[in-house]
C-alpha cells in the first residue's frame, strides 16, 4: 500500500481509531528493542512485588486528573 492511500484511510479515521493506529504504531516503532524490553520487564517485576493499583484506584485517578484538567 502507498503512503498516500495509507494518509487517505487514515484522514478517514474516527478519533478513536486514530488513536489506535498511532498506539499500534508506536508498538512497532519499539517492540524489538531491548531498552524497551528492558522497561517493560521491570515495571512487571515491580507489579509482581505488589506495586500496582485495582482498576477501581486507576479510575479515581483519572477521573481526579481529568477534574484538574489534566
């Protein structure tokens, strides 16, 4: 696919499946790189050690910053 049918579907893109395309991107961008892997293995060994929050603690959370304005 050319570069300029792939910036036609996008422009035809919703916000949210924009966001995605530019999540999947940034995916690929770094998915083999070690430093990446690397970040990635220790945030799981501190969830594992119980550094972590309930989706219930991730939502007030947000909800908190999005009141803020952040």
């Amino acid at each position: 696919m050319k570069v300029a049918k792939l910036k036609r579907t996008i422009d035809e893109l919703t916000l949210e499946e924009r966001v995605f395309v530019i999540a999947y991107l940034q995916h690929l961008a770094r998915v083999d790189d070690p430093a990446h892997k690397a970040r990635l293995g220790e945030r799981l060994r501190r969830m594992e050690q119980g550094r972590k929050i309930t989706l219930a603690q991730a939502q007030r959370l947000h909800e908190a910053l999005e009141a803020e304005g952040v």
